[in-house]
C-alpha cells in the first residue's frame, strides 16, 4: 500500500546535521511533533533530555518525568516528549540548571545560564491587521502585535518572557554581530561588513577570526550586544 502522508518517525542515520546523536546506537531516533520551530530547526524534546542532557534512558522514563511537570521551555510547562526545541529557548529542568539552546558549528549545544527571562527572536514576517497594528512573527512561532513601523523583517529583538513584551530591537546594520542558522556555515559567528546583490539575491559577507566569507544574507541571526 501507498505511503499516504508524512512520515511517522525517523531514523537515525537520516536525522538532520545540526543533531548531534550516536548514529548506529538504534535504528530510530524520535521525531519532533509540528510546534514552534520546524523540524530542520528543532530537536525533539526526548532527545534534548535524553541525548543531550542524559537525563532518562528511555522513552518510558522521559515520559514519567514530563508528566510530573519537571520541565520547562521558555518558562512553560511541557509535557509532549515530541515538542521541537529550537535555536535560543531555554530549557529548564526541576532540580536541574536553566540551559539555553545555542547553535556550534556541528549542531545544536545546550549551554547552562543563570537567567532566562530575555529571549533573542528574529522577525521572519510582518503583517498589517485590522485595527491598523502590526503583527510580528518571531523564528520561535511566537507572534507579537505593535505599532513600531521601524522593525522590519530580519531585525532581531529582545523579548521579555515575563512581561510579555518586546524590550529592546536590534535593526540590521554593517558592523553588527551575527550568528549564521542554517547552510554549511551554521553557527559561525562574525561582523557583518557588506552586503551585495548577485543574480537577484543577497549576499552578506562576515568577518571572523577564521578569515572571511559570504553566505545568504537571509541566514543571518542579528545578535548586536546581545552576542
């Protein structure tokens, strides 16, 4: 019988790059559910827990511990072992240290922080609703209504998961520090020191330790201060 639909799970040797997990250990490797992030941007909840974090061996036991309400993203309560972790959550365990998630040059890299209440996001849309306000969408899912015209697509902002609010924007602009999240240059940090036009794209050029090079301008993460 045909396959009708997406896939159900996914196998290991077939994972995306930025997963840093064992390759031949097991056969399947869980897949994450659809949510805010998608899933060539995202680890599954387990996996973080598990092969991340090497909290639980199983499925069984992450499923025991996320039921008890011992894990937190972004300061809310999950339970789905399924749900995608992305680029700059943070993850918070009970008893445990708050990590954020952070992009390296072979993956995804949990780094532990001792706060996580002001969360980096990129504005990837930006639409007009009714009533004349703005709506942002954020590279989390995330959506945030305003009447700041000056934040454009690609900026970056800082938001306060508190108080629900944004508290500070970082415009796009030469000199700025960026974080490269997807292509072969992902998690490459740099100074953003031109911008051009080749065959109908942008290209930005970054300066880094390691020398320079040129990626897709809309690859870039603005990170200003914040880097």
């Amino acid at each position: 019988m045909a396959q009708r639909g997406p896939k159900r799970h996914m196998k290991r040797l077939s994972a995306p790059a930025h997963v840093r997990v064992l390759r031949k250990e097991r056969t399947y490797l869980v897949k994450p559910s659809p949510g805010p992030h998608p899933i060539e941007h995202s680890l599954p909840l387990a996996v973080v827990l598990r092969d991340y974090l090497g909290i639980g061996h199983n499925i069984r036991e992450i499923k025991y511990i996320l039921n008890e309400g011992k894990v937190k993203i972004d300061g809310r309560t999950i339970k789905s072992y399924k749900f995608p972790v992305g680029f700059q959550d943070f993850v918070e365990i009970e008893g445990d240290k708050l990590y954020k998630m952070e992009l390296a040059k072979d993956g995804f890299q949990l780094v532990p922080v001792e706060e996580g209440s002001k969360k980096l996001l990129k504005v990837i849309n930006k639409t007009k609703v009714k009533g004349g306000k703005l709506q942002l969408t954020f590279h989390d899912g995330r959506t945030y209504l305003t009447e700041d015209n000056a934040i454009r697509v690609g900026d970056s902002v800082v938001f306060d998961l508190k108080e629900k609010k944004i508290v500070k924007v970082i415009p796009q602009k030469l000199d700025s520090t960026c974080v490269i999240i997807t292509g072969k240059h992902r998690g490459k940090k740099g100074k953003l020191v031109a911008v051009e036009e080749i065959g109908g794209r942008k290209i930005a050029k970054l300066e880094t330790p390691e020398g320079e090079f040129s990626t897709d301008y809309k690859y870039l993460f603005f990170l200003g201060d914040e880097a």
